[in-house]
C-alpha cells in the first residue's frame, strides 16, 4: 500500500484532534522524558516516589504512542506492546525487587521503546522539509533509544547476575544507574562509572555503540543537510 504525501491540511486536522499536545507533540515527549531523568533521584528511595514516577512514566508512554501515530507506522503495534508495558510499570513501580516483574516489564518496554525510536525515525524522514518539530523529535528519538536499551540491561542483570558493577558496591545496579549507563553509551562521553563485565552485557553495550554513532551519521547529518541546503542560495535558473 502507498504512502499517502504529507499535505498541511493533515497537520491542521491532527492539531484539532490532538489540541492538548498543540503543535509540537515531539517536543512534549522529550519534555516529559528530561522531567522524568532530573525527577527521579528526588523520588527513587520511597515507594511513593517510585509510584509517582511509573504515573510519569505512563505518561511519558502514552505520549510516545500519540507520537507514533503521526508516522506511517502501524498504531495496533503501539497499542499491543504499550498497554501492556502501562501495568508493568505500575508493577515494577510497586515491587522493585520482585525479579520476574522486572524481566517481564523490561521485555515489555524495550520493544516498545524501541518501537518508538523507529517511528520517530520514520517521521524525521517522510519528506525534504525540517519543521521545529522534527528538530524535537532528534532529541526525542534519541532519548528513547537510551531508554530502550536500559530496559535491556534491566533484563539482562536478571537473567546473568552481576552483569553490571559499579564504584559503590558490588550489588546489581538499580535502573536508574542502568539508565545513566545507556546515556553515556550512546552518547559516546565515556563517563559512566557501571561497568559491564558479563559477555552478554557487554555485547549489548558494543551494539548500542554502534547505535549511537549510526544516529548521528544517519539522522542528524541528514537534518543539517537539509537545513544547509534549505538556507543555501538557490542558483539562478536561464
């Protein structure tokens, strides 16, 4: 089945279905994702806290589903992996601890999550014009990935005990530290102080090392590219 052309009138229509997000959904969704990062060491140590940050993250994951239904991706994917993904994280907000709801959320919300990063990739490159919220949707997408991938270490930690170590003890990493991790891998800074030392985990951080560097070489050199071409003089035609 053909991709229907992007037409103006498509944005006009989804502004007034979706008024709430107004015109920049991508951008709420990284807004969300940047509150929840800065909100979550104020909150981790309670179990209110961790309460309040699942609500967050349901949000952040109902968002991230209205954001993908702005792309050609299917939204029954988004439906079957999010709904799903919703009650694990109020579970995994409850019990922490409790292995076999962490596995379960975590392979609920990498694919999920990953899911995303895709359609917002699809998004960025639907057509040759950069609006201000595609621009949003780099820095949503990218942060999206990070997230998918600390589910995975989430779940690797389960199955292969003392897969991650780190300076402050040897216990296993709490997600948030997992999630630090997955910044700074994908980032390429080098500053995490968790460090993987079980072959799996290790395999894992090698693949989101390439993830990391295929972003910037694939989205955001593409996105310059359009903008330089855009600003750029156009030659005078005979």
């Amino acid at each position: 089945m053909s991709r229907q052309a992007f037409h103006p009138r498509d944005a006009s229509r989804d502004q007034r279905v979706h008024g709430i997000f107004g015109r920049h959904p991508s951008a709420v969704l990284l807004g969300m994702q940047l509150v929840a990062v800065l909100g979550y060491p104020f909150l981790q140590d309670s179990a209110v806290g961790r309460a309040f940050i699942g609500v967050v993250q349901i949000g952040v994951v109902t968002i991230a589903v209205w954001a993908v239904r702005r792309t050609p991706a299917l939204n029954w994917s988004a439906a079957f992996l999010g709904v799903p993904a919703i009650v694990f994280t109020v579970l995994e907000a409850i019990w922490p601890h409790i292995d076999w709801i962490v596995l379960v959320s975590a392979g609920l919300h990498a694919p999920f999550y990953f899911y995303v990063s895709y359609a917002l990739i699809r998004y960025l490159f639907h057509d040759d014009r950069v609006t201000t919220d595609e621009l949003y949707a780099t820095g949503a997408a990218f942060t999206v990935v990070a997230w998918g991938f600390a589910y995975l270490y989430a779940a690797v930690q389960v199955v292969f005990e003392g897969s991650f170590i780190g300076t402050t003890s040897a216990e296993d990493r709490s997600w948030f530290e997992l999630l630090y991790l997955s910044f700074s891998v994908l980032t390429s800074v080098g500053l995490s102080d968790v460090v993987p030392v079980e072959p799996h985990a290790r395999s894992l951080v090698m693949v989101e090392m390439v993830a990391g560097v295929l972003y910037v070489a694939l989205v955001v050199s593409r996105l310059v590219g359009l903008v330089v071409r855009r600003t750029a003089p156009q030659p005078d035609q005979d």
